[in-house]
C-alpha cells in the first residue's frame, strides 16, 4: 500500500510532544489514521488489535526501547506483525547503531531532528522498499542483541 491517504499508522513514543508533532505532520500528508503507543508494550497491544500498514517508533524509551520493539515483532513465532514497515527515529548518528537497528528488521532510519520532508522521504522509502518484497527479506536478519 503506498497511498498514505489510505494508511493506518501507528507512532510509538514516551515524548508526548514529538506523538504529536509526528501526528499533526502525518495528518498534514493525509494519513487516513494515527494511532500512538507510549510505551512497546502499548504498541504491541494495539498491533494485536488493529491492522497497521506503517509503525513509526522512536528508539530511546522506557522501561523497554524501540529496538527491542522491531525484534519483538521481527520474530516470526507470536509476533502480530512480522513484516510491517518500520521507521526508527533517533538521535544516535553513529554507523554501527544505524546498522544494528537494520540487521534488526528496521526498514528506514530517520536521525533527529527531521523536518517534514525529511519524514515524507523516510515513508516513501519504507514504502518503496517493502513494495518490493525487501521487507521479508530484512525480517528474516538475525539481531544478535
């Protein structure tokens, strides 16, 4: 599915503040639905309950973070959603933690801060990405942590 207007996405974040800019910016873009997740467990309860077509998850939150989140769901066995498209926000810049978070089964990486376009270009590329069929191809990566 690549038409945004017609996507159920969901944002995980414990900043109350950076769910609501995300939102205001993807209802901005047209996204049919938002839906947030303060916390992974939140997140997964909600993947358990409603079809998502896009997560959005930041990578630094507590008590459990965003990668343990996208391994959570990465996991063939139990998981609600092994190949959802994922985007990870986050403030870590450094080339081994962008490629941990890939070997993970994250589909796009957005470093903090983005802007707008910044955002429109993670989602296109997610989107472009897992149109292809890459994405059973990411979930499938072994995350050694």
């Amino acid at each position: 599915m690549d038409d945004i207007t017609r996507m159920r996405v969901l944002l995980v974040d414990d900043n109350a503040a950076l769910r609501g800019a995300l939102r205001v910016t993807l209802q901005a873009f047209g996204c049919a639905e938002v839906l947030e997740a303060d916390t992974v467990d939140r997140a997964l309860d909600v993947l358990k309950s409603k079809r998502v077509d896009l997560m959005v998850t930041d990578w630094k939150m507590k008590p459990r973070d965003g990668l343990d989140l996208v391994r959570t769901l990465r996991r063939p066995a139990g998981s609600p959603a092994p190949f959802l498209p994922i985007i990870m926000l986050s403030a870590y810049n450094q080339e081994d933690r962008i490629e941990e978070a890939r070997q993970c089964g994250v589909d796009t990486f957005l470093i903090k801060p983005f802007t707008a376009a910044s955002l429109a270009s993670a989602i296109q590329e997610t989107l472009s990405l897992t149109n292809r069929g890459d994405a059973d191809t990411v979930s499938t990566l072994a995350c050694t942590n």
